[in-house]
C-alpha cells in the first residue's frame, strides 16, 4: 500500500552555517561597532544579544537574512520575548522548532480528513505522521494540499513508498 511521512525537520549544519555567517556579518559591519552585539547557537536555540533594540531588530533581520539564503524556513523559528540585560543591553531567543507537536498532528489529520479523498489514511507516530492510501494519486493530492496549507512549521515529506 503507498505510502509517505510527513515530517518537520531542521538541518542543523545549515543553520550552524547561518548563525557563523550572520555573526560574521555583524563583527565587519560599521553599523553594529560598539553595540556588543552577538549571534550565537546553543542547543536548540539562537542567543541574540545588543545594546538596543533596534539594533537588536537589526540583527534579527541579519539572522533571518542568512536564514533566507540558505534556504531555511523561518517558520524554524520561535522568537521569545525580548529581555532587559545588564548594563543597558538587550537580549532574545529563538528557539528552533522541530517535530510536529500532538496539537499540530491532530490538526493535520483533520485537514487530511476534511479533504475528502477515499482511501486515504493518516496516523501520528511520534512526531511524525505516516499517510497512507491505495492510490499514488490521492497521496499526490494530499501532500500538494498540505504544501499550500500554513500549519505554521515547515513540513518535508519523505519515504515516499509505492
């Protein structure tokens, strides 16, 4: 029986990449000299830190840049709140989000369902969702309608078995 996983993954050597290069970006630009602004990947969460927050938006927007060009949803990415730091700096997290919560998976099945495609099947397993169908085309429709929905995260699909 064809079948195929949804799946929401972050390519961590990617945004590795894109971290070291925004930093380096911000250490050569004349615009960020003496703001003590920093760029910095943890696990599984960017550390952005300057002197205000405008420069702060400013190096979100670096981030989000190198982001872009390497090809990395920004949907990756969950801004917190931004925080008061010492000496009248400023700092904020992204956390980098991976996996599809239960709430989200229970979204996305009732989106495969309210789609009205026979024969099709989905399941949660772990934070994954494995679709299932007895037609190649009907698995076709349902990931070209999961591509043109927001579910707010990217989605990949992948073992796409006949």
């Amino acid at each position: 029986m064809p079948s195929f996983d949804v799946v929401s993954e972050v390519d961590m050597q990617e945004v590795r990449n894109a971290v070291d290069q925004a930093a380096r970006e911000v250490a050569n630009r004349f615009d960020f000299k003496n703001t003590n602004s920093s760029v910095e990947l943890g696990d599984d969460v960017i550390k952005l830190a300057s002197s205000t927050e405008d420069r702060l938006m400013a190096l979100r927007q670096v981030l989000e840049e190198k982001f872009a060009k390497r090809k990395l949803s920004m949907k990756v990415l969950d801004y917190q709140t931004i925080e008061e730091a010492s000496h009248d700096s400023v700092r904020q997290t992204a956390s980098l989000v991976s996996g599809i919560s239960s709430e989200k998976a229970k979204e996305l099945n009732k989106h495969i369902k309210g789609l009205g495609i026979k024969g099709i099947q989905s399941q949660t397993q772990g934070d994954q969702l494995r679709v299932t169908g007895k037609k190649r085309d009907s698995l076709q429709e349902v990931i070209a309608a999961l591509k043109a929905g927001d579910f707010g995260l990217p989605l990949q699909f992948n073992n796409f078995r006949d």
